[in-house]
C-alpha cells in the first residue's frame, strides 16, 4: 500500500522573530507597565561576595515620604489587623488622614498625613487594644524592620518634682541615661507648660531592673533622690532578658552536659582513683526557644504613673 508524504517536521523561527526576556516581560505583562521602571546599577565591588553601597543622598526624596510614620509591636499575640486599625484609629482621632499597614513579621506601619497627629500619637497614650500595649517608635532610616526584637523597648518615665533647671536637653538625657537610651520629650516637657513632672521617653533593656528612684549628685557635696514613675510596665523577664513574661514563667531551659562530651566534667573520684578533674563544674549551655507559649505570657498592664496629668 502506498503511504503519503511524510509530516513536514516544524522549523525553527527565524532569527528575527527571536524575543528576548526584557521584550517578552514587557509586551506580555500587564504589570510591568505599571511598575516603576528600574535600570542598571553596576555593583561597585563586583565578585562571589555581593556588596551594595548606597550613596547618602540617593534615598533622601524618598526617606521624607516616610518622615511622618511611625512603627508599632505588641508583646507576645498581637490582635487582629482590623481591630488594631480601628482601636487606635478612634483612640488617636486624627485630623488627617491615618494609612495602617502590617507586616509579615508582626511590625505595623502608621503613615500619618500630618505631622501634628503623629505627635500626639506618639507623645501620649499609653494605647491599649484589646487590653494589649502597643510600643510605637519613630520610624527612621536606621530603624530595622527584620524581626521583632524584645530585649529593649521605649517606655515613657515620669520625674515628678524635677529641679526645673534639670528641664533642658542636658539634664533630662542625663537623668534618661540612667535606664537606658534617652530618645525625646514630651511637647509639655519641652514647652515647660506643665511642671509636675517632666515626661520622656526611653528605650531601656530588660537585661536591667527598672528602679522607682535615683540619686543623682551635682557636685559641691550636693544631691538628691529623684522619684521615678512609668506609665506603664510591662512584664519583665531576667532570666532571658527579654520583655513580655516574668521570670517565673520563662521557659528558658539549661541543657546538661552530655556524659562523655566536650563540657562534661567527671566529679571528683574517690581517694586512689586517679587525679581529680580540675575543672570545678560542667559547663553548661543554653538557649532561648524562638517562641514563647502564649499562654505562659503575662500582659497585665501595671499603671504606676502619676495620678494626674496636665492637658
């Protein structure tokens, strides 16, 4: 029987219809068009290791965009996105208008169209959601937004009775020193409209306690004991040196040493065995688990601040 002609086998396009992955993204992507168009950048250290210097003005334009934000985390379970917009949205009441965002890692983003609602978002409080203290910061370009960190936080601390010579940026970072890192005033501190206590903010470890007095000595055999109040502390754990549940609750676990391994010592053997050890204890390594059972976690708010405050 006599077959056809064999199928004629496909041939390749030709070299002009050859697309390349640039012209493939921008033709067949909707998105593409809508993005920002980027280019080019050489790297400035080319090589296995990849470096990337930023010029100091290159993100400036960009930076003021964001001048007006602040970012915000809770201690342990967080509430729901909805509830934290519309919690804080009625507490801060602001004139402008308020975009919330969340990120993956628990951060929140507050972009406020005008800088006087930040202020007073930031300056007051403090803001509970669902009986949950948010710590808010001043958003800046050194401000990392990778992972929650609960070694330090910023508090609000309270000096009623201050020597009103100590209300300046001199005195009340010295008298701030002392629990941490000063970070800025109230406005009623800085206008020294309300002398009842000066009122800053502090970013302080919780690898220290936190005293309700200081002594502080200005020389000439002259000193005085300052009272301290907070507006509010959270639970403090110093076993693991972090913030959000009390020592007693910590789940930080010591490992014993492995019989037989580097860190293991013998005890001390009977008369005529042989020498001693002449290491006196095992030594013993540790670690923090990355989460800490929700349950265990002690948010109870402790409001020691002044009884009264100005407006």
């Amino acid at each position: 029987m006599a077959s056809g002609p064999a199928p004629a086998s496909p041939s390749p396009p030709p070299a002009s219809q050859s697309l390349s992955w640039s012209s493939i993204l921008a033709t067949g992507s909707s998105s593409s068009s809508d993005g920002l168009p980027l280019h080019f950048v050489p790297p400035s250290a080319p090589g296995s290791s990849k470096v990337v210097f930023c010029p100091p003005d290159l993100l400036s334009d960009e930076a003021k965009l964001w001048e007006d934000c602040l970012v915000g985390h809770f201690l342990g379970p967080r509430p729901t996105f909805p509830i934290v917009k519309l919690s804080l949205s009625k507490q801060w009441r602001p004139q402008g208008s308020l975009d919330t965002f969340l990120l993956d890692n628990g951060f929140f983003i507050f972009k406020f169209s005008s800088p006087l609602d930040k202020s007073r978002a930031l300056e007051g409080g403090p803001w509970l959601v669902g009986k949950r203290p948010i710590f808010l910061r001043q958003w800046s370009r050194q401000l990392q937004l990778r992972q929650l960190d609960f070694s330090s936080i910023p508090l609000w601390i309270a000096f009623p009775g201050l020597p009103l010579h100590f209300w300046c940026t001199g005195g009340l970072s010295l008298i701030g020193s002392a629990f941490g890192k000063p970070l800025f005033s109230d406005l009623h501190t800085r206008r020294k409209d309300r002398l009842a206590f000066a009122r800053i903010c502090v970013e302080v470890s919780a690898a220290e306690s936190l005293p309700s007095f200081i002594t502080v000595h200005e020389g000439e055999g002259h000193s005085f004991e300052q009272e301290v109040h907070y507006d509010w502390l959270p639970p403090q754990c110093l076993t693991c040196k972090t913030f959000g549940h009390e020592s007693q609750f910590c789940t930080f676990v010591a490992k014993p040493p492995v019989v037989g391994g580097p860190d293991y010592c013998n005890p001390a053997p009977l008369e005529g065995d042989g020498p001693a050890c002449s290491v006196g204890v095992p030594s013993v390594s540790a670690e923090i688990p990355a989460t800490v059972e929700a349950e265990k976690i002690l948010l109870h708010s402790k409001d020691v601040g002044p009884s009264s405050r100005g407006s």
